[in-house]
C-alpha cells in the first residue's frame, strides 16, 4: 500500500512538472504560428509604388 501512494505522488508531481513546462513554453511563444514564415518566400512580394 506504501508504494501505491509513492507511486500516485510521483506520478502527480511529474504530470505537475509537465504541465509547468507546458505552460512556460506557451507562455515564451514556442507554439506561435511557424508555418507562415516557412512559405513566405513562396509569395510574390508587392511591386514597388510609382511615386
């Protein structure tokens, strides 16, 4: 029985651990949009005004 609450209290501290990471992580922007640059090269730029 020791080591089922052991186990559930390692358990709750490593899922604790991942959701900080998580959380840090959306938190510096490390999920914002990483496509759009990617293909950016692929669209023609806008030609320069006539001034």
């Amino acid at each position: 029985m020791n080591v089922m609450i052991l186990l559930i209290a390692v358990s709750i501290l490593v899922a604790g651990g991942f959701l900080a990471a998580f959380l840090w992580s959306v938190k510096n922007g490390q999920y914002d949009d990483d496509y759009t640059p990617s293909v950016r090269m692929l669209f023609d730029d806008q030609p320069p005004s006539q001034s």
